[in-house]
C-alpha cells in the first residue's frame, strides 16, 4: 500500500463519511460541523486581524497628516528664534525630506450671527497632502484670495459648529503681540478670512479646532518676528523610522530645542491602538484553537464508527503508521477545508465592508464612520500555517487511537 492509498481513504471520510444504517446522516453533520468550526475562526481572526491593521494605519495616516513624522519645537513652547538657520540645518539631513515650518497658536474665531469658539490657527506655506485628499468642498489653494480678505481652510465640525460654509467671511482675534523679541499679552489684533475649503478627517478634536492659513498672514496676525516660527514639521522618506531619527535630530539641536516623533507626542492614542492589535487577535484567535480541537472529537466519532474498516485494513497488510495516518491526513484535510472557505469568506467579507461599510462605528470615539479592513497576504499564509498545525496536532491523539485498534476485535464488531 502507498500514501496514496491513505490520502484517498482519508478524502473518502471527509467527503462521504457516514455512520450506521440508523444515523447514517449524523457523522456526515459531525464533519460538516467540525470544517465549519474551522472556517469560521479562520475567517474571524482574518478579519479581525486585517480590522486592527486597517484602524491601526488609518488612524496613523490622520495624526501623520496633521503634523508629519517629527517635530521640532521650542521645550519652554515659546516661538523658535533663527528659524531660517535651523531650517536649513534639518534640511541636510539624510531620510528628512520635507522640512515646514509652521505658526501655531490659539485664536478667537468668529463666524455668523456673532457664533464663536477657540480655535488652533495653523500657518503654513501649504495646506498638507493628506488634508488635500480629504478636501470635502472647496479648495485647498491658501493663495486664494477675494476681496483682499487672506484665505483659510477649515473642519467640517467647526463649519457645523459656526454654521459656515465656502466663501463665509469669518474674523479671528488674537491676543498675542510682539514686544522686541518677547511674545506678551496685550491689545487684541484682528484679521479677516474668507473660507476657502472646509476638509473632513473624522478627528473630531482636529475637525473642530485646527484651522489653516498662510504662514505670512498668520505671522502678521500673531504678532511674529520674521525669523520665527512655532516649529518645524518634517516629512521623512519611505522606510525612516521616525524614532531613530528623532533621537538623532535631537541629540544634535541644542537647548531648548527639541525633536519628537509623532508617537511620542501621541503617545496616548497610540497606546491605545497597540492594546488593540494585541489583545483583539488573541481573543479571536481562540476561536481558531476551539476550532482545531474539536477534531478530536469528530476523528474519535469517525473512528469509533468505521472500528471494522479499519480491521479489514489491519488484516489486508495495513501497518500502525499507515492507519495512523489516515486519521492525520483526515484532521489535516478538515483543517484545509476550513482554511479555504474561511478566507474566501474574509476576502467577500472585505470587499463587502470596503464597498458598503457594512460595520459602521461612532466618528466620536473611533475617529473614523466605518470599520477600516486592510487585508495582507502575510495574515492569510500565517493563519492558514498556525490552523494547519493545530489541526495536525489536535489529529494525533486520534489517529494514535485508531492505529492501537486490534483487527480481529474490530472485524467482529461488523
């Protein structure tokens, strides 16, 4: 006998497999069971896995978009002073390809009907890729000018909250003043904006308080010198760890300036994210283990009703290790039964949910309408390989089981 012999009775028992004449439909239902159990585990920790990498990038990509990968600002978060001169010391660093400045500090914005609120005032030379993706009307061009009022560019939550809308004409205050090359309290400056783009990131704390203009604009307003800034935001290129080169670019600046990347300065949220990407896997992958166990209990029925077969394999020249594996090669092929319909299911649940956002989650406190998926083939071959192998070892028990059956014994069970 050859192993094809033991793959074609083990494919017999996974296709056909039937009891007695009084439950013939039973076993066939175990089996059925014992895939299904499978499949299902296998498509929910794919799922969940591709849920937690998709929530875990998208929610990376938002905060990169509003301050890039490191920032360079003032420890005592007063205004950066030779702003020009640092600028071009970032500039040579090698895996730093963009280096923005930005002025940042809070105003007063009004907008219709006398309707108020404190808002973060961004100055920059131009509106990031990321909030330009993410333009819902309007544009993103703060060059954009119309009846000598400057052009900004704000959330959609705000615009809700001030009811306004593109081509509005809104009025901030500021209370900060230069004083020689001091910032200090004094009498309040106005400057008038007309609204150019309203974005939408479903951040609802940047939504609702981070506004755009032009970093000459917002200088004039904020009372800045010419050669300052609040702080400097810097693009990496592909395959940078913004850690590593945090560290490094601060190291090099002297006191008070410092260097943080965005996981530091987020540190909370990203925390968050991380208790996720371990603890929702591990719960879901238990799932999986259940799964694979109950082949023990299905192999044992299945043996238990085929004990005579396998005593006329015994006596036709059937070894231990050949009827052994039969039952090794049956838990295996339940297992890849399920692995297949399980991740054909991932991939229709996906393109299900990509299409039709069919889980829906609260932007208040996922910071996003719609569950993310990001699927990857490393989830796929490293699911499928870990349910093979506990399919394989819930299978050993079993198949030990049947090889240590008697033939003379089970032949007289028919």
């Amino acid at each position: 006998m050859t192993r094809k012999f033991e793959h074609s009775i083990a494919l017999r028992y996974l296709r056909g497999a039937q009891g007695k004449s009084e439950g013939r439909k039973f076993l066939r239902f175990v089996t059925t069971i014992a895939v299904t159990g499978v499949a299902l585990g296998v498509c929910a920790l794919i799922v969940a896995l591709a849920i937690v990498r998709g929530f875990s990038n998208e929610i990376e990509d938002k905060i990169i978009g509003f301050g890039a990968q490191i920032q360079v600002e003032n420890f005592r978060d007063a205004p950066l002073q030779k702003a020009d001169t640092l600028r071009a010391m970032l500039q040579k660093y090698s895996g730093v390809s963009i280096v923005a400045p930005v002025i940042q500090e809070f105003v007063l914005l009004r907008g219709r009907g006398n309707r108020a609120d404190g808002v973060s005032l961004n100055g920059v030379e131009f509106i990031p890729d990321y909030l330009r993706k993410n333009m819902l009307t309007g544009t993103a061009d703060l060059d954009h000018q119309r009846d000598n009022d400057a052009a900004m560019v704000i959330g959609m939550s705000l615009s809700r909250k001030l009811r306004l809308d593109v081509g509005d004409r809104v009025h901030a205050f500021s209370l900060r003043g230069r004083r020689g090359n001091s910032i200090s309290v004094r009498t309040p400056r106005l400057k008038q904006f007309r609204v150019v783009g309203i974005y939408e990131t479903s951040l609802a704390d940047f939504d609702e308080t981070q506004v755009f203009a032009l970093i000459e604009v917002s200088r004039d307003l904020l009372g800045y010198g010419s050669n300052q800034v609040t702080r400097f935001d810097l693009t990496l290129t592909s395959g940078t760890d913004p850690r590593v080169m945090a560290d490094r670019i601060d190291h090099d600046l002297p006191f008070p300036v410092m260097a943080r990347s965005i996981y530091d300065i987020f540190r909370s949220l990203f925390a968050w994210v991380n208790l996720q990407e371990s603890i929702i896997p591990m719960v879901i992958g238990i799932i999986v283990l259940v799964a694979a166990f109950n082949i023990i209990g299905t192999l044992l029925m299945i043996i238990l009703e085929k004990t005579p077969e396998i005593g006329v394999f015994a006596s036709m020249g059937a070894s231990r290790r050949m009827l052994r594996r039969i039952f090794l090669y049956l838990g295996l092929y339940i297992g890849m039964a399920g692995v297949i319909i399980g991740e054909l299911v991932a991939v229709l649940f996906s393109w299900l949910q990509l299409r039709y956002s069919i889980i829906p989650l609260p932007k208040e406190a996922y910071y996003m309408s719609a569950a993310p998926i990001e699927l990857s083939i490393v989830d796929f071959v490293a699911v499928a390989f870990i349910t093979m192998l506990l399919c394989g070892l819930a299978s050993y028990l079993p198949a030990r089981f049947a090889a240590k059956i008697e033939p003379i014994r089970a032949i007289h069970l028919r």
